[in-house]
C-alpha cells in the first residue's frame, strides 16, 4: 500500500498538506484530517472548538478543502490520505470520489472518543454500531477508492477482532489501530482481517516499531510525534532494517 512503510496518522485541525509535505521523507502515506463532512459532525467540531478550544479543520465545503489539500501533496513524495467524520453516505461518497480519482486512501474515521462527536453519531460511537460502519465502509468503496478505517481498542463492548472481520468483508483495504495499551491486539486483529493493518499508539523508536510488526502489522504510524524529524527519522530506520531483516 505504501513504502517506507511509516504512516502519518490525523491529528484534527494540524495534518493538512503542509504537515503531511515537512514529514515526506521519512513516511510513505500521511493521513490528512480529521475532517467533518456533514451538518452532524461539523455541528460537533464547533462545539468542540467553543467549548474546549480544540484545533478542527471547519471550512466553507469540506470536500473541496479534501480535494485542495490532497492536491497540494501530489508532487510530495508520500501517498496522501484523509480521515473523515460523518453520520450521512452522501458526503462520504463524494469524498471517496475525490480520493479515488487521486489515488489517495480515504479513511472513515471510527476512532474520535470527544463526546460531541460521539452524541453525533460518528468516531468511537461506531465501533458499537458495526452495521452502520460498515455501511460506510461499503460506500467509499463502492465509489473506487481504498478504504481504510480508523479504529480503537480498549472500548468496552466492542469486540474488534470481530469487528475488523466485518469490516474486511464490507470492503476495507486498511484497518488503523490505535492499539491503546494492549498492543497484542494488533495480533488478535490481523487473525481475522486479511487486509493492510496499520498499528498505531506509542510509536517512537526500535522497539516498539519491532513489537508491532512482531504481532503481524504490516506498517506502523506516528502520531503526535510526526512534527518530530527525530523520532520519524528512529522509526522509519526501525522499520526498514525489520523488512530488511
């Protein structure tokens, strides 16, 4: 899906293309976002913005500000990527249309735990709701594009082998764990999930690269620390030296 294989994970209202482009040398896919796409979801990020002082990307149209950012990174060398939030098809399609026609991984965002956007429906909200999210999985698929799904561990109810089963049948291509602090799951994961399988949380140098591609993970991705040339640069030679391996 992507060499080196380092991914860039979200961080809303800071992994635009400007982000994504300074990290390029050391990852090969940067998932941009979150972004809302609908009323529900972008109702939730400005109360999360007034309330909490939160950092959201909220433009006028959030799928020309998808397409724009996704265009801004096309000469860089990292695959580009958007992590969404919505409750409604509609939106998810069109940008999962916009992805597609720029070979970018559209990724539906499973993972946000903020309350408003939890009330709205979407984030960890539908790690419970395994029919709804695979119907979003099956729409941004069907509209060509690879899909890739953010999801959580440690969320009590929530079987995410199970899920991850489910949502390798709806048609995900990548499944983006937050790993928590059980990080065998990641091997409990890919027991059931047949696609590309992304591990992320804590990832910052040799050793915790090599625990995750250890559990089977076919990647890892950086979070907070992507702004971080030092710890990319650590990760990244982790990485490589493990397929070389």
């Amino acid at each position: 899906m992507f060499e080196p294989r380092v991914a860039l994970a979200s961080l809303s209202g800071a992994a635009d293309a400007a982000w994504a482009r300074a990290a390029s040398e050391y990852a090969g896919l940067a998932f941009l976002g979150g972004l809302a796409l609908d009323d529900a979801t972008r109702t939730a990020a400005r109360e999360m913005v007034a309330d909490r002082d939160r950092t959201e990307f909220l433009p006028d149209d959030p799928i020309d500000f998808l397409a724009s950012e996704l265009d801004r990174v096309a000469d860089a060398p990292v695959r580009g990527g958007f992590n969404v939030r919505t409750t409604t098809l509609t939106p998810l399609r069109a940008a999962a249309r916009e992805c597609a026609a720029r070979d970018a991984v559209l990724e539906v965002n499973a993972h946000c735990r903020q309350s408003e956007m939890c009330a709205a429906g979407a984030g960890e909200s539908l790690l419970r709701n395994a029919a709804r999210l695979a119907e979003q999985v099956a729409a941004a698929s069907d509209e060509g594009a690879t899909v890739s799904v953010k999801v959580r561990a440690e969320v009590e109810g929530v079987d995410l082998p199970a899920l991850a089963a489910r949502l390798d049948a709806a048609g995900a291509d990548c499944l983006h764990v937050d790993a928590m602090d059980s990080e065998s799951v990641i091997r409990d994961v890919r027991a059931s999930f047949d696609g590309f399988l992304v591990a992320n949380n804590g990832v910052r140098d040799r050793e915790t690269v090599r625990e995750y591609l250890d559990y089977g993970a076919d990647a890892v991705s950086v979070g907070r620390p992507s702004d971080d040339p030092r710890v990319l640069a650590r990760v990244n030679d982790a990485v490589r030296e493990w397929f070389d391996a």
